[in-house]
C-alpha cells in the first residue's frame, strides 16, 4: 500500500538521521515515544519509576549503539524490541530475588511474557491505537467518556451503567453512541491525513 511505503520511508529517513548523529532526530523521537514506551514497559514491570528507567536505558541504547542502526528495518519495532527485552531482563532479574515456588511462578510468567509479546508490531499497533483512542477521550465530557468506560472496559450492560450512574438507559445509549461517533470521525480523519502516529458494547 502506498500510506505503508510512505510510513516506511519516513521511519528509514529518521534511521538515517539517527545513524548520522542528528541529535535533534533523536529528541524528537523520545519526546513522540516516550509515554508510549513508558506505557509499554509499564505492563511489564507495573511500577511506574522501574519502567521509567528502562524507557531511559532504552533511548540510550538506541542512541550509544547509533552507527550500527539499520535503516533497512523498521525503526519503531526495533525500538520496541529493545524496551522489551530490558523490561524481560528486569523480571528475570526480580525473579533471582525469590526462592522456591515462587520463583518457578515467576519464571513461568516471564517466559509466557516473552511468548506473547513475539510481535511486536501488534503491540506498537495497540499502544497507538489506545493513545488515539485516550485524545479523543480529552474532547468529550467526563460523563460521557465514564459511561463508554463502563461498558468498554468494564463489560457492564446499560442497565447496569445506568443503575451505577442514576440516569435512564436511554442516556447510556445516548452517551456511548456520541462516543462511537467521535470515534468514527477522528477515525476518518486519521486516515485521510495518513498520519502513522498520531468496539463492541453490551446493551
């Protein structure tokens, strides 16, 4: 697809940039990635100050090992890869810490990590899809967006919304289908632009 070939160009130019000392090209990626990847290493580690030094080690990896960057690969994967494989090395070295069953747990959710998290691609897609999905959030009122949540995230039914929020079904309905339709549109929209970087519900 051409918006595919034109995404991998970009990200081979800012490859280049980086491979050629453009510390400018560098800081523009941290500050695009960072609460990506701060998200990202978060799932893993679950606490928020560990995670913030593995995104750190990460971009500093990236950019100590500049000159061996290949521009033939897509940079965000690898990237990611690096986060991942930190954030894995991190519970494997928590994990040292514990003794007996425990650590067999531990070992077992690491490698059940390592196994799931194979593709990276995938998971590059799910944080920007939840990032584009949190902006549009910021565009509509608390209530509507709390509403969505409880059915999205939470799987209640509208009666159950309701019940919990003390309004009819009737505003439930009311309050997801605007939220649907932000979603639709900026959808739309994202699309037309071919910005790279930038659901179900009970009744």
């Amino acid at each position: 697809m051409k918006q595919d070939a034109e995404i991998l160009a970009r990200l081979n130019e800012i490859t280049l940039a980086i491979k050629a000392g453009s510390d400018d090209v560098f800081w523009s990626v941290y500050r695009a990635e960072y609460n990506n990847l701060l998200h990202f290493v978060e799932s893993y580690t679950r606490n928020r100050e560990d995670a913030e030094d593995i995104v750190q080690e990460t971009m500093l990896a990236i950019w100590d090992n500049r000159e061996t960057l290949d521009p033939g690969k897509n940079f965000r994967s690898y990237l990611y890869t690096i986060a991942r494989n930190k954030s894995l090395n991190y519970l494997r070295d928590n994990a040292k810490r514990l003794k007996g069953s425990s650590l067999q747990e531990s070992e077992n959710l690491i490698n059940s990590l390592a196994l799931s998290a194979s593709c990276v691609d995938e998971e590059i897609n799910a944080l920007d899809l939840q990032g584009f999905i949190e902006r549009i959030y910021l565009s509509l009122p608390e209530k509507v967006v709390n509403t969505f949540k409880m059915s999205r995230n939470e799987g209640l039914t509208y009666s159950e919304i309701a019940q919990r929020m003390g309004i009819t079904t009737k505003v439930v309905e009311y309050h997801i289908s605007i939220t649907l339709k932000a979603i639709r549109l900026h959808l739309g929209m994202k699309h037309q632009n071919n910005n790279p970087f930038s659901i179900p519900v009970k009744k």
